[in-house]
C-alpha cells in the first residue's frame, strides 16, 4: 500500500535512522556495584542491539530482534527472571500484587477470570486463592492506584483492589450490547482504560463513558454514548449523517439506546459495510493526560472501515466540554496507546497491530517496504513517538524500532521464520517517564530509554517466547521489578544495575 499524502510522507521520513530504546529503575538505598555492561553500540550496517548486557546474559545472536532460524529464543540482556508460575495471561499490578486474566485470549470462548499473585517474595511468588470470576470481556485488564482508591477493570467487572491480596467485586459495568451482523452479538466493551482518578472507565469501539465513581452502589454507575457528537467532528461518510441527526434533535446515539421497534436497540447496522458507513472505530486503546481532561484516542485502518479512512488517525478530545470537542489529530494508529510526560512536555506512544496474519486488513505489512510506511492494520513494524504539547501542532518526532524489521535486514526477517509485530507497551511512570517495555512478539519484551523522547534507545530486552498479546504488564517502581506473561507463564523480571545506572536512578 503507497501512502500518498504528503504530510505522512514528511513525517516519517524524519524517523529514518532513529532506534529503540528504554530502561528501568535502579537501587533503592545506598551505593551500587555496576557491573561492567557488555553493550555494542548498533549501527545501520550491523544491526546490533545496544542494550546493556551483564554478567551472565544471554545476548540474542544475531541483529536485534532476531531469533535465527532453527534456534528457541533464550536470550536476556539488563534483566533477569527472579521468579515465575505456570499461570499464562494478561498481566496487570498494584505494589507487590499482581493479577493474571486467564482464558479467552484473543477472543476464544470459555470462561475467563484472574488470578492473584503475591509477589511479596518476587523470587517466589504465590498464588492467592480462588479465581475471581468476571463477566464479559476487553482485550485489556486494567489497574489504577490512587492515595484514595485502587480499582481493576476487565470487560464489566469492577473490582476493588485496596487491600490488593484479597480483591473485592464492587460491580458490573452495565455496558450495552451493540451487535454487529456477523461478528459475536458481544463487541462492547472491545478494550478498556481507566481514568488517572480511578472514577471513570471509558471504552471502546466508538468512545463511551462509564461513571463509577461511588463504588459502593453500582446501580449507580451510568454509561454515556458520546459516538455521535465525535463522529460529527470527524471526515467521512458518517459526518453528516450525525450532524444532521444531531441538528434535528434525533441522535442516532439516542436512537440505539430505544428499544425496538422504535429504536435500534443498539444494533449498528443491516451488515459490516453498513456499520462501516455510519459508525467509525475512532478509538481501539484510550488513554488519558495527567488530569483528565484531554481523552488520546486512535483507530487502525482495518476492515471496512479502511474504504472510507484509509490512513488511521489519533485524535486529542477535550472532555472537558459538552458535547466533547475534537482539538486535534495526526496521522497514526491506535491499537496500543499511551500518554506521558518527559522534560516538561506531552507525548504519546502508539501503534497499530499485526503484520501479515490479521483478518480484515487493506494489505499485508512488508518488512522490505520503504519509509514512510503505511500506519494502517497490518503494519506494526515500529511504534511511533508524537509530541501532544500543543494539539493544534501534534506531530511525530521518532519511532521505537527494531533492526529486525528494518528494509535492509527484511531478507534475515524472513528467513528466521519469525513475526515480530507489536502489541502494547507499558510506560514506568506517566507523569515523568524514563521508558517504555514494548511487546514485540517474537523479538520478546524490549525496554526503551524514553528519557529523550526524540532518540528512544533499546537499553534491555528479555525473550524466552512471545508476550501474551494483549497484557500491559506492570512496573513495580519501589522494587524495579516488572511483571508479564509469555506463553510460558507468569514472570517477575528485575532491572540489572547496569540499566538503573544509565537512566542516572
């Protein structure tokens, strides 16, 4: 796929050279005997990771990101695994806690519920108790943490996670079920964020609200539809479509919510083109700035929805305002998206999913495609940094790549018979990040320095397998430990000194 528009031309040539890169956090008390890392600066023409090996590490063998041919993937390097369980799925935490959302991944029936681990002893953690059933589903299982609440939301299910051993159910999300022809009759929520207050889940396709903040009466919780005041800001075939509505007082939001045969009964359509016309993705991940009152959100370019909006977009909302006002957008996908702040200015982190092997996409990602690539679905090659500071000038300002999955490495990509694509990534503090863990599929976990947003650089990468698709996973900051899944189970990961020592933490 050739994208012709200029300003996506502009932008990502300016990535050409930039590199990946990310860390984490070093010791708590005293003085730190580093040990003398064992990095090898990467240059175009060999492709080697810089990260920071030490002592014991097992460096990949080849360029970075590549497993070669015939090999299993064993290769650490600025971490190392302190404990594990045999317990596989999406990952999040609070302190010395952690929760993993067993069964359904990617959308496979069967029940789903998560498991707690106490990870007070990170070298041995421990299963606590029962399962915690949850209903519905979201690609996402989320936590926030304030000084006043701790919750955790997957699909509906909210849970109170104060006393963070012993989860409590506080209630469920009454999100409505919109139906597609074609697709299971349960497609809200897709995937899920919680507000930095903990009062607030929003999900997605489309944008929508869910108030929870009194925990203790969830019959209190609402559910807004803001789809249609945002489509109406946005280009395409469904724009006047919903400001039309709108003007005469009969939003089609209004009109789902009517039960039928008066009302839609939030069926979005008589088939997927249909659906496509009227109701654009708008987001997939949502996040938030540091005080709620700007919503990040992006689409991906698949499926129908690429006739119409071929180029995904991210778009900066003020919610702030009724109706929520659109005050900015760039070229960019969404899939994976999150918002942080470093050097005193704003940024997100974004990317799309899926190379060649994701239904519904315009065209196949090719490794051996030139820049400026395309954004759309099936081109999660890189993960892209924008500067959000001023929504009317957001812009791109690098990528998070691996020398895998550049042009002139396409020819090793291919013959290592390996996919690595990326999914989501975690950053260490939003308010003051200093990196970002990057799910790269095959090519394993791998850490950026993000200190200089402009030049991200890989500082450490821990690959036994691919990462579970859709964990976040969770750094625990007091102890600089991460949490995460493969496809071997649970993992607490610790930041080698070497690592701590060139963030300067």
């Amino acid at each position: 796929m050739q994208v012709k528009a200029k300003a996506f031309a502009a932008a990502v040539s300016r990535f050409m050279g930039g590199t990946a890169g990310i860390a984490l956090i070093g010791a708590t008390f005293g003085m730190v005997e580093i040990p003398q890392a064992q990095a090898q600066p990467q240059s175009q023409a060999t492709g080697v990771s810089p990260a920071l090996c030490g002592a014991g590490d097992v460096r990949e063998p080849g360029i970075q990101g590549e497993v070669p041919t015939g090999q299993t993937a064993s290769y650490n390097c600025g971490v190392k695994v302190l404990g594990s369980l045999p317990v596989v799925g999406n990952v999040a935490g609070v302190g010395q806690c952690a929760y993993v959302r067993t069964g359904g991944q990617g959308g496979a029936p069967g029940p789903i519920e998560i498991t707690v681990i106490d990870v007070r002893d990170p070298k041995k953690p421990v299963v606590v108790g029962q399962p915690l059933p949850l209903e519905l589903r979201s690609e996402t299982l989320r936590v926030v943490a304030t000084k006043d609440r701790a919750i955790m939301v997957s699909g509906s299910s909210v849970y109170d996670v104060s006393d963070c051993l012993h989860p409590k159910l506080a209630g469920q999300i009454k999100w409505p079920d919109t139906t597609v022809p074609g697709v299971r009759a349960r497609n809200l929520p897709h995937d899920i964020r919680i507000n930095r207050t903990a009062t607030k889940v929003f999900a997605s396709f489309g944008v929508w609200e869910a108030d929870i903040s009194d925990l203790k009466a969830p019959d209190t919780w609402k559910v807004i539809d803001h789809r249609c005041e945002v489509a109406a800001q946005l280009p395409g075939p469904w724009q006047e479509v919903h400001r039309a509505s709108i003007k005469a007082g009969r939003s089609l939001c209004d009109d789902a919510a009517k039960a039928a045969p008066a009302g839609a009964n939030y069926s979005m359509g008589g088939s997927p083109l249909q659906v496509s016309m009227l109701w654009p993705q708008v987001s997939h991940s949502p996040d938030f700035n540091a005080d709620d009152t700007r919503l990040y959100v992006g689409d991906q370019a698949g499926g129908n929805g690429a006739l119409w909006a071929p180029v995904p977009k991210v778009r900066i909302v003020d919610i702030t305002k009724r109706p929520f006002e659109v005050i900015g957008e760039l070229d960019g996908a969404g899939h994976g998206l999150d918002w942080f702040r470093a050097g005193g200015r704003e940024y997100v982190i974004h990317s799309n999913e899926g190379t060649s092997a994701i239904p519904g996409k315009p065209h196949d990602g090719d490794s051996c495609a030139p820049y400026p690539r395309p954004y759309a679905l099936g081109w999660a090659f890189e993960a892209y940094i924008s500067d959000v500071s001023d929504p009317a000038r957001a812009h791109d300002i690098s990528m998070v790549q691996l020398a895998i999955n550049k042009p002139e490495f396409c020819n090793v990509r291919k013959a290592s018979g390996q996919d690595p694509w990326i999914a989501y990534h975690l950053i260490d503090n939003p308010m003051d990040a200093k990196f970002t863990a990057v799910n790269f599929g095959d090519a394993g976990l791998r850490i950026f320095d993000i200190r200089n947003p402009d030049k991200p650089t890989e500082v450490a990468y821990f690959n036994h397998g691919r990462p579970v698709h859709a964990q976040v996973g969770y750094y625990d900051a007091a102890r600089k430990l991460i949490y995460f899944s493969d496809g071997t189970g649970f993992k607490v990961l610790q930041i080698e000194p070497q690592v701590r020592s060139r963030l300067g933490i």
